[in-house]
C-alpha cells in the first residue's frame, strides 16, 4: 500500500495556501445589518447601508442569531418565501438590537470576498490558520512517532481538517481478517472554532474516518475522554498550553478510545436502514462537481452503483412488495433493512472522502465527519435497525 504521508514540501506549500485563505472579520452592531426584499435571490445584504455580498448559508446563520427557528427558516427559504423570511429577519433583528442586543462578528472569505458567518464575538475561538499551522509543526516536531496522513482544505470558506496518525498499528479482527487502524486525532478549523476530533484510518484501503465518541474513555483510562469535541478554550498563550497538554495525555493512551471496539462491533453487525443509505448516498452525490450536465449525472450514477448498490435492489424490493418507496416518510424507511452493513456504509463514506474516486467532490472533508457522525451513532441514539430485534419480545 502506497504512504499518503504529507511531505515537507506539501507542509509548507498549505502553509502559505492557508495563510493565504485566512477569513477576515468585522465587528459591528446588529442594527447595521439590514435585509433588503431581494437579499436571499441576490445573496447581498446591507452593512452601514453598504451592500455587502454574502454566501447561501449566511441566511440560515443570521436566523439563528435573532433566534428563528431552524425548522422555520429551511422550509421559508426551501419554498422561496424570501420576502416573508426578510420581514421576520428585519423585525426580529430590530427588537433584539431596540432590547439590548450586542455586536456580532461577521466572517468572510477573503477569495470570495462573501460574509460566509456571523457570531456573537465572544463564541470567537478560532486561532489563525498561521498558529494552526505553527502548533501541527510543533506536534510533529515533539512527537516523531506521528505523521500527518492528509489535510482536507476547503478553499471555499477556509475550513480545513488537519489528519495527523500515531504511526502505530492496532487491529480488530471483527472488521475482517487482517483489519488494521492508526489511531490519531483531527485539528479542524471552522469559521468561528478550533477544535480536536479523534481521527483513525483503515489501512486495508486508506479510508480515513473523523469521529467523536461522545464520553469515551481512551485506552480504557477513564481519566482520559473525547468531550463531544475538545474545543480549544481561547487563544492565549495559556489556552494553548492546556490544548497542547490534552494532546500530550491522549498520546500516552495511544490515541484509542475505548469505545470504538464496541462502537466498531455494533458497526459490523448491525444493517443500515434504507434512511441511512438514502442519506449517506444523497450526501456524496451532491458533491459533485462538474459542469457538463450528462457527465454529472453519469456520475452521480456511479455513486449509487458503485459505493451505495444496495439502495436500487431495496427500492426494487419493496416496489415488488407493492408500495411506492417515492411516498414513504423517513420514519417508514428507517425500519426498511439492505444489504449493507453500517460499517459497510461507513466505509464507503470515507473511501471518497479519503481517495481519487474518478469524479471531483468538493467538501470532501465532509464525507470523513459525517461518516464519523454515523458510527458514532451506535454509541449515542442507535442506528436505526440495531434493535429490531426487540419487535419479537
């Protein structure tokens, strides 16, 4: 099998992409920010009675800022109500800034030049991808035994995920003969945070996953735990030393957590549901970039053919047991079984997260999380069929 490990040369080449994809950020009062009735069509906002342009999900943002809700704010902008999501925008944004309300910070990328978020200025973690950057060089320098296996960049809002791999192999048969896994942990950038999440690969295909357990203990120390994400605290000097330090205790416990041998088994054994598939598969599928209108389909079919093949046979099943699977809520397919396992779906996930596919996907950092968000799934709610065997008690 092939290294993936990022030279010193590459290291410094995403140093100077970073650098150079730093977000700027402008803080302002959150009466200045006004909507017009075209604002969601446009994509522009006015800022001191200045147009400012902003991206598709800035809108989504800005509604949970004033306090609409989630739900609310999808289905106005889903059936293109934007005058009437303006309106409750504008008034909401008036009576909070009328009662009290603060600054907010907005976030844009510098390529773009679109406000691509908004925070309250305190919620502002995020160190500069210069200190990122300066901090992963220092891990390695401290620690010869890891490697940084990929980095994921996403030049269009400046986030990116930084994969570093303790260099020591662990295995668990119950994923099949041979099954081997480094064991490490992510450095993310968003717009707002800095943060650590555990990160492991598959050596058998380079399958990279990114993934919070929860609680869960590593190396069996209790004392030692993945929070839901270790998020760094501020960027002072002393915020960074105790990130440095929690770094420094994961290492000694070999970077595993201890629930991802039960999490990993759960995996194994348990059939995805037709929801869990659908999803998965959906998400991949709209990440694909290309122009050409025939070959992004032909592509997009190849998602489903070749990664998520189970999703046609099951719709197939159940058109043959007389339903119509297109009037089927997400509820009904979730107790649908296919032919895939979770691990299965997981997997597939993070192969095009991980490797050249033959077909451009953007995001693809996405893809290694919310495969993470699935397994870790078992641990937290259940996957969706792990307890169908209830239904006979």
């Amino acid at each position: 099998m092939a290294k993936k490990e990022v030279t010193q040369e590459q290291f410094n080449q995403l140093r100077e992409q970073m650098a150079q994809a730093e977000n700027a950020t402008k803080q302002v009062p959150l009466s200045a920010i006004k909507l017009m009735d075209d604002s969601i069509s446009k994509g522009r906002i006015l800022v001191n009675d200045q147009p400012v342009p902003v991206s598709n999900d800035f809108f989504k943002k800005l509604a949970s800022t004033v306090k609409v809700s989630r739900a609310l704010t999808n289905e106005m902008i889903k059936n293109e109500d934007g005058k009437v999501a303006v309106a409750l925008m504008n008034g909401l944004k008036e009576y909070r800034s009328s009662h009290g309300g603060n600054d907010v910070l907005l976030i844009a990328n510098p390529n773009t030049r679109e406000v691509v978020d908004i925070c309250d200025p305190k919620r502002f973690r995020r160190m500069s991808n210069e200190s990122v950057m300066d901090i992963t060089e220092r891990i390695l320098n401290d620690n010869p035994n890891m490697s940084i296996e990929t980095v994921d960049f996403n030049s269009r809002n400046g986030g990116a995920s930084i994969n570093l791999l303790n260099n020591d192999e662990v295995g668990f048969a119950q994923a099949g003969k041979d099954e081997f896994f480094k064991f490490g942990f992510s450095i993310v950038q968003n717009s707002k945070d800095t943060f650590v999440e555990m990160y492991n690969q598959r050596l058998v295909c380079s399958n990279g996953l990114r993934v919070s357990l929860g609680q869960g203990a590593i190396g069996g120390n209790s004392q030692i735990s993945f929070e839901e994400q270790f998020r760094l605290g501020g960027t002072s000097a002393e915020d960074i030393k105790i990130f440095l330090n929690r770094i420094e205790a994961m290492k000694k416990a070999g970077f595993v957590p201890g629930g991802f041998h039960a999490s990993l088994q759960k995996a194994v054994d348990t059939r995805a549901s037709l929801l869990e598939v659908e999803n998965s598969m959906l998400l991949a599928q709209r990440m694909v970039r290309e122009e050409n209108p025939d070959l992004k389909k032909a592509y997009i079919d190849a998602i489903a053919r070749q990664y998520f093949h189970v999703y046609g046979d099951t719709m197939a099943r159940i058109v043959g047991k007389g339903v119509d699977p297109l009037k089927m809520n997400d509820k009904q397919k979730s107790f649908v079984r296919t032919g895939m396992s979770i691990w299965d779906v997981v997997n597939s996930l993070t192969f095009l997260g991980s490797n050249n596919s033959g077909f451009e996907l953007e995001n693809k950092a996405n893809l290694k999380s919310e495969a993470g968000t699935l397994f870790a799934k078992g641990v937290r709610d259940g996957y969706d069929l792990q307890y169908a065997q209830l239904v006979q008690l």
